[in-house]
C-alpha cells in the first residue's frame, strides 16, 4: 500500500507529459531569437528608388589654382661646317647651361635632354650639296619653384642658351584640386534639383543616373567671369609657400597666370 502514492505521481507525471505534447510547448529561447531576427532584416530594406518621376540637373564648379610648378624647355641649337666642330661648339654651350642652371639650385633630377637632333644644312633648299651640319640640343626643366621662372630663363640665356621653346606652368596637386571641384559641382547639382522639385511642390529623392567630366586649362593672365549660382560655383585657391601671387614678377616678365579646374556633373534624381 505505501506504493500506491508513488504510483499516482507517476501517473500524473505522465498524463502532464501528454498534455504538453499534444498542446504544443511554450517558446524556446531559439524561437524567441528568431522571432525578433524577422523585424530587424525588414528595418534594413532600402525603399526602391522611383524612377517613374525623376529631374535632370547639371552642377559646374571651377577651383581657379596659382600654379606652383614649371616646365621649362630650353633649347643649344650650334653651326659649323663639319661634324666634330659643331659637336664640340653644342657640347660646350650645353656644359654652361647646365652649371648655370645648378648654380640656381635645380637638382639634376630636374633637369634632362628632351631632344637631341644632328642633321646637315644645304647650300639651299633644293640642292644636295651640304654645306655644314646643324646640332639642336633641347633642355627640359623642372622647376619646383615658380617665382625664379624669369631668374632661370636669363641665366640660361645668358650661359648660351639661344633658344626658349616651352615655358608651361602647372600644378603638382592636380588630383586634390580635380576631387574639391567634382564635390563643389555634386552639392550645386543636389542643391539645384532640390530647388526645381519644391518649385512643383516635390522633394529629390534618389539618384537614378550620374555623368561626371573633370578637366584643367591655364590662364597666363587674369581669369574673369567667374559665375556664382545654383548650377555654377567657383572658388580661388590661395597660392602655396614660394609660388608666388599669381601677378607679374618684379624680376622679370613673366606672370603666373592661373590654372583653371573645372567639373561639371550631370545628374538624374527621383522625386518624391
């Protein structure tokens, strides 16, 4: 008889057991987990971008740089009536060139034969009998400081050099001043669309397509018509250390000018 309690929890145990499995367990801390994963991956979907309704805009910007590099081509051209003579004559000029342009600090890096060219000179155009020969000998130079242009052509000129064939100016940090100019011409573009689609009682949504073309010229001189609106911005850029202002040097006739880094973006957004 003391057995029979003992039997009747078990039994209960059982009959709980059954009642659990036919009903269905409560959640698990699994489920539990899942059901929340669901909410989560539904706030993360990106609506789809409408492109039913859209506004084409274009955004230019200009970052106008004083330049703070130049290339220098300079140029030994020699005659003589034989080839060791005018060999010797080019040869020597040359030497003095470039001591003159060492003398200024230019490393030697920076300066390097661009073209080479021996040929012989006839008795005139359409004869075959030559006279002598002819060496030019062209000198290319990079100069890391911009305000010695005028001082470098006259020392050059004055150890020999009997021809100036290139000066041309630029600057070193083309690729910052290409990104500033893109951004400036991205922010006119948005601000612009913004505005035409408030004007019909809309808002720029999304961008459905994007055209980009970035370039540079050069302005030896002064730079006008610089434009400030919604679709064009333009901005100067201060000169870096030892490039000068940008205005004709007291030295010598030669003016830095600036350079001109345009983007123009064209640009489809969708309205909302």
């Amino acid at each position: 008889m003391k057995h029979v309690p003992t039997l009747i929890n078990a039994g209960l145990c059982c009959i709980l057991i059954f009642i659990l499995l036919a009903f269905g367990l409560p959640n698990t801390p699994v489920q539990a987990a899942q059901s929340t994963v669901t909410p989560t991956l539904q706030a993360v979907a990106q609506p789809v971008c409408d492109t039913t309704r859209s506004v084409q805009v274009s955004g230019t910007a200009v970052v106008n740089v004083v330049p703070d590099r130049a290339s220098i081509t300079l140029g030994v051209q020699s005659n003589a009536t034989s080839i060791s003579t005018v060999q010797l004559i080019n040869t020597t000029v040359t030497e003095k060139v470039f001591a003159a342009l060492k003398a200024m600090n230019i490393e030697a890096k920076d300066i390097s034969t661009d073209q080479y060219i021996t040929e012989p000179v006839y008795e005139s155009y359409d004869s075959l009998t030559v006279k002598g020969y002819r060496i030019s000998n062209s000198i290319a130079v990079t100069l890391r400081d911009v305000s010695k242009t005028s001082d470098l052509i006259a020392a050059a000129l004055g150890a020999g050099a009997n021809q100036i064939i290139n000066v041309e100016f630029y600057t070193s940090e083309l690729r910052k001043y290409r990104d500033q100019a893109r951004d400036m011409a991205i922010k006119a573009a948005q601000e612009k669309a913004q505005t035409l689609a408030s004007g019909v009682g809309a808002e720029a949504g999304c961008v459905i397509h994007i055209d980009e073309n970035t370039w540079s010229s050069y302005y030896g001189g002064w730079y006008g018509s610089s434009q400030n609106s919604l679709s064009n911005v333009s901005q100067n850029v201060a000169p870096s250390a030892g490039s000068g202002d940008g205005s004709m040097s007291e030295n010598g006739p030669v003016s830095l000018g600036q350079i001109s880094v345009q983007a123009t973006v064209d640009v489809t957004f969708g309205l909302k």
